[in-house]
C-alpha cells in the first residue's frame, strides 16, 4: 500500500468541508445539506474496502517499554539474552517494526553525551551499566539481523514519573531548575519555555545522528493527565510567553505544536530517511466537544493533553500516526470500532497505524460470537480501510507471552505471510536499481543464490534489505501476492533448497531501499 498518497484529494475535500462547517451559521440550508452529502462522500471513500486478506505491505509493530522496570538491575548478559528471546519470539509472530523506550525520565537506555543513565536500566539514575554496554545499539544491531525497524521512543517532557524519586548529580535539573515544574506527584520540562524544547531537540540530534534507528516516536504524554483539582502551574509562563494569546488552552497547544515541527525539522535536516511517529491517546475530541468529534466520552487529546494530532499530521510535521485504541468493542464510553473508523476518516494524508491492546482484546468476548474473543473482529476491522496501514502491539511481552493464544493467531492466520513496511512516498518515492550479477553457486554448504547489490549515488538510493519470492516454473509472477516470499534478508544471496535436482521453479530478487521503496525484479530459472 502507498500510504501517502491514498487519500491525498480525500484529505482536501474533506478539510475544505470542516472548514466551511466551522461557519455553519452564516450559510444557507441548502449549502449546509451540500456540504453534509460531500462528507459522506468522503467518508464512503475513505473506508473502502481493501478487500486484501493478507497485505503484502503492512506495518507490524510492538512496544517494548522501559518504564514498568521490566529491565532494571538485571545483569547484563541475562538482559541481552531476554531481549534476544523477546526479539525471536516477535520475529515468528511477524513483528516488522519494534518500537524500544529509550528516554522514559530525561535520562537514557543509551550512551547519552547530555542525559544521565536511567534508573529503570542499572536502578539508580546515572549509575553506568557494568559491564559496559549500549541497550539502544544492541536492540538497533538486533532488530536489523532481523529485518525489524528500530523506532527510538521517547518522552518529551517528563522527568520524574514520581517525586521521591532521584536524580542524577549530573542531571540537567540541577543545572536549570528553572526549567522545570511540580504538577501533582511528578516533575516535568515547562513546554512553554524555549530552553526545554531546544533541550528536548538536542537529544533527538543526537540520537539520530549516532544512531542507526528507521524513526523517533513518542507517546500519549504531552501536558500531563490532568490531576483533578489542579491546574498546570504555568500562570507565569503564560505572563511571559502568552502574548499574543486570550486562551491558555490555545497557548499550550501552540507551545506543543512549536516542539512537533521543530522535532520534525530537526530529524529531516540531519537524516531525512528517519520518520517522526506520534502514538496519541486514542481519542482526538468527543462529539460534545466538536461536533466532527468521535461519538465518545473521554479524556480528549486537543481539550486535555493539548496535543493537536490532526494538526501535525494535516501539516506534515509527523510521518506516522499510532492512536491507542486500547478499549474493546462495545465500551460504553469510547467504542474500539468507533473510534477506528473514526480515525480512518481523519487519517490527513498521512501514514495510520492502530494501536491494539493485547490484553483487552483477548479478555473480552465478540458482541457477535461470545464464544471467541475480539482479535477477528478487531483485524478485520483494521484491514478494512484504505487509509490504515497496520497496527502495533501494546505490549511485546503480552504477544511473546501468547496472553489468550494471541501470537499463535497471528502465526497461524494474520501473519501468516511476511509484510513489508509500508512505504512513506512523501518522504522518497524513488525505487533503487534492479540487483544485479545475480547466479547459482554451488558451495560446501549447497546452493546459494548470489546478487550483487544495485548502484547507488545517495544514501537514499541505497540498497538496505532484499526480497526473495519462489515460483513455480509455470506460474505466473505476481509479486503483490506475499505468500511467495520465502526471505527478506539484508545479505546479497540466499541459500537455496536443494531437492530432487528436477523441480523447476524460478526466484526473483528486488531490491528495497531504506524507506522500503521496491526496485523492479530480476528473476532466474532454477531446478532444485
């Protein structure tokens, strides 16, 4: 699927219609009516059918989170050993992208040169992990032996999750208290202030020029969840920074959306392959709220966290989408099927992916088959709108813990087949050359199937990974069709499965680049 580009004139249209609803008082009935068929219209196009049982391009994703203490002071050659086992069991399962937590607290599961270690890897802030080693670029080497994407997750803002809670000596904290803020029972970076967002910016540009990673993503945390009773205590920044502005809930949203464009610029200048994803709260606005609002009755994106998802996404500044729909079919307050088709029709022409809950999903029963849980329903769903491009898993240990049978169904039917990533045409839509060079050798391990990869004249050029899909000798070459691929592999051969000597069959080879554009196929007749 080409995400980019799915629902481009949709996308228009249907921002040209809010925006004349939005003065729905000064028009005439009949325009009004007009405007109401076209966003039906939009809505019909937006949700059609893919109609394709088993995508060949569909991102796969899970979380592997840092801050519920699931790595904290175990030794270190169990903890890679643990991540290894996570890592295969995700590979079988048909994870394609891992998403890895690695700034929960202002601090880092990497060698940072501006943050403190953190707590959550050695169990005190700042302590060095011993032996030496780097979780972030032993997950990147880890997850590309496997043909995974490594997303770098982090949290913009937050420093302490509770305030008995110490920081490093060396933390930016003691540096520049001012910087910061109490709101409840955690401490947090001020986003009204210039100093946090340069700070917020000059990890990321560290990050992603150290790093090999394919994104940076962050969560729901914005402005905190509100503390009932209690106000964010920003009335002196607003006295500082608020000019210009009548309502402070307008003010933090800018504020908010000042970091998102300026993260998104940051990453572009320096590595413009590396995607900027945003897993928002799973609901934007509730109806009552804003009648284009979802037909809910929740904690709200836009109202409460002041994080304007649409925005970003409508004006670029984000290159994917992962709303936590984490709620099952028929919540009273905030529907899954709901909420994603409300999503599916507010994708904004950028890449959609949904948040699943592993757990909520296998605890509660089909409204229309009691007998079976949520998991059919939730992907048929998913897979039935154009604009949604695949999901991810919150969280990795409950797919590897096979909670309510859940990674056997994806082996056995939702994963059956490898995907590829999606490809991001708005970022590159420029396939690399064919492979070339490409013969059977026979070697003292059997055959191998050698290429030699494609010239190239830029890093985005560049051949990063390979397809290998099998034939049989007669049959037609279709390569949108998944079930024929038996390797996705980063080396230039394959080892071929030698059987009688008589079976005729043909293997083609494309190569993909590092935003998974496909380059156009070579193929070899072959008996085995």
């Amino acid at each position: 699927m080409v995400v980019g580009k799915v629902s481009e004139f949709i996308g228009s249209l249907y921002y040209l219609c809010v925006t004349l609803l939005r003065f729905k008082n000064i028009m005439k009935l009949k325009n009004y009516l007009l405007l109401l068929a076209l966003l039906l219209v939009v809505g019909v196009r937006a949700q059609v059918p893919s109609g394709n049982k088993y995508p060949k391009r569909e991102f796969r994703g899970a979380w592997i989170q840092a801050v519920n203490g699931q790595f904290r002071g175990i030794p270190t050659e169990r903890l890679k050993q643990i991540l290894i086992s996570q890592l295969n069991s995700l590979q079988e399962a048909g994870i394609n992208a891992i998403i890895f937590q690695v700034r929960p607290e202002a601090d880092a599961l990497y060698a940072s040169q501006h943050e403190p270690w953190s707590r959550f890897l050695t169990g005190t802030q700042g302590q060095t992990p011993s032996p030496m080693w780097d979780p972030m670029q032993f997950m990147i080497e880890e997850c590309q032996k496997r043909n995974m994407e490594f997303h770098a997750w982090i949290n913009p803002y937050r420093v302490k999750t509770s305030l008995k809670n110490k920081l490093a000596p060396e933390h930016i904290y003691h540096q520049h208290p001012e910087w910061f803020v109490t709101y409840g029972d955690q401490l947090y970076f001020d986003p009204a202030l210039p100093e946090s967002r340069e700070h917020i910016c000059k990890i990321v540009t560290d990050i992603v020029s150290r790093y090999d990673v394919d994104a940076i993503h962050m969560d729901d945390y914005f402005y905190p969840y509100p503390v009932n009773g209690l106000d964010f205590p920003d009335d002196a920044s607003f006295a500082r920074y608020g000019g210009g502005f009548t309502n402070k809930a307008d003010w933090r949203r800018s504020n908010v959306n000042v970091l998102i464009k300026k993260l998104h610029e940051t990453i572009r200048g320096i590595k413009p392959w590396v995607k900027f994803g945003i897993s928002p709260f799973g609901i934007y606005r509730n109806q009552k709220s804003d009648p284009l609002g979802s037909n809910t009755n929740g904690l709200q994106n836009y109202d409460d966290l002041y994080a304007d998802v649409l925005l970003w996404a409508r004006e670029g500044w984000i290159d994917y989408n992962i709303p936590q729909i984490y709620w099952e079919i028929g919540h009273k307050a905030a529907d899954y099927e709901t909420l994603v088709k409300w999503w599916a029709t507010h994708s904004e022409n950028r890449p959609l992916f949904i948040g699943q809950s592993v757990p909520k999903t296998v605890q509660f029963a089909d409204p229309q088959n009691p007998s079976i849980n949520q998991l059919p329903r939730k992907m048929a769903l998913q897979r039935a709108y154009q604009t949604i491009g695949g999901s991810c898993q919150w969280y990795a240990a409950a797919v590897v813990e096979n909670q309510g049978r859940y990674r056997d169904a994806l082996i056995s039917e939702y994963h059956k087949y490898p995907a590829l990533i999606p490809v991001f045409d708005f970022m590159d839509d420029k396939a690399p050359g064919k492979v070339r060079k490409m013969k059977k050798v026979w070697t003292e391990d059997g055959y191998i199937l050698f290429w030699t990869a494609p010239k190239a004249d830029t890093e985005m050029d560049k051949a990063v990974q390979y397809v290998v899909y099998r034939f049989d000798s007669k049959e037609k070459v279709n390569l949108d069709d998944p079930s024929h691929i038996v390797a996705i592999t980063r080396n230039p051969f394959y080892k071929l499965p030698y059987e009688t000597g008589k079976t005729k069959c043909r293997y083609v080879v494309t190569a993909l680049d590092r935003l998974h554009n496909e380059s156009k196929s070579v193929s070899k007749k072959l008996k085995l």
